[in-house]
C-alpha cells in the first residue's frame, strides 16, 4: 500500500496546466487529483475571502492560474493536518501577505518543487522504515490464543494504531511550530 500512495504523489509543477481556468474546472481538477476530498466552489472561495490562497486575477472569468493550482495543491497537503488559521500562517511564513506577490520571500514555484522533493525524498524514507516491530507484536499475543484469522486482524490494527500515533505525533509537533512562530507572522 505505501509503494502505490508513493507512486501518486505530488503532481510536478510543470505538468501543472498553463492555461487559466474557471473554478469550476479548478474544482474538478482538485477532485481528480485528490482522492477522498470534496473540493467545492464555496471552499474554494472561503479561502480566498479568508485570505489563504490569492484572489483570482480581476476582471477575468478565467481567472485562476498554475500559482492558484499549486497554492491549492499545497493546501491539499495541509487540510487533513492543519486548520485553516494554521494553514494561512504556515503560508504567511514564505509569502507574507498573500495578496501582494512582491512581499514573498521565495516563489509559489520554488515552494511547490522543494514541497514535491520533500515529500517524495518523505515517502522513500518512510518506505525504507520498519513502523512495526513483528517481535513486539508477538510477545503482546502470545497468550491470547489467536487464530490465523484473528492474529492478521489485531496485527492490521496494531499497524494501523501506530500510524495514527505517529500521525499524531507529527500533527501536534506541527501544530507547536507554527504557534511558536505566530507572533513573528
């Protein structure tokens, strides 16, 4: 399962589409890519009007560019782990006011390319990692007279148990670093 997610990671800048888009399309492009979210043209715009992604271009019905996409994209990333105040704050950190391009520090490009060499350069790491010790497992079953069966499915659960406490564990060292860097945004 973890080779498959690591082979439908991040969508490379380039093969990003160049043309402006209606959000309608943007929305469909976002539910294609993102399995499992539901993007719709209020999220979207609740985000603009909130100030964490950029406004679209004035005056233009095909208004949100490849710079809207990637903000999104990174969003997506985001969304699962941090709330929306969170998620504007880690933003503000590379690009400050998110309606003013001058004020960035480094481009939405160069961001999105460095996110997609982490969390590529993340998911080998985390391929190459044991995250469940079979000899901790046995000793915790051995006196519960498990059948085949019944020793797969508390082996899955305690898989999946430690991922969730290493999820958490990653959320609330997240959730730490922005909220020390708050008052500095």
């Amino acid at each position: 399962m973890s080779k498959e997610i690591s082979q439908n990671t991040i969508v490379p800048y380039e093969d990003l589409p160049k043309y402006d888009l209606f959000l309608s399309q943007v929305i469909d492009y976002l539910n294609d890519k993102f399995e499992g979210e539901k993007y719709t043209n209020n999220i979207v715009q609740n985000y603009i009007k909130n100030e964490v992604i950029s406004k679209p271009e004035d005056g233009k019905k095909r208004g949100y560019t490849k710079l809207h996409l990637a903000q999104l994209v990174l969003l997506s990333y985001m969304r699962p782990i941090l709330t929306t105040e969170e998620i504007k704050k880690v933003f503000r950190l590379a690009f400050n006011e998110i309606n003013d391009g001058d004020d960035d520090i480094i481009s939405w490009e160069k961001a999105y390319k460095i996110f997609s060499d982490i969390q590529e350069d993340s998911f080998q790491e985390f391929l190459s990692k044991e995250h469940f010790d079979e000899k901790k497992f046995r000793e915790i079953t051995k006196d519960m007279n498990l059948e085949t069966k019944e020793e797969e499915r508390i082996k899955v659960f305690f898989l999946v148990m430690t991922l969730i406490c290493q999820a958490s564990a990653v959320k609330k060292l997240v959730q730490k670093i922005v909220a020390t860097y708050e008052d500095d945004v």
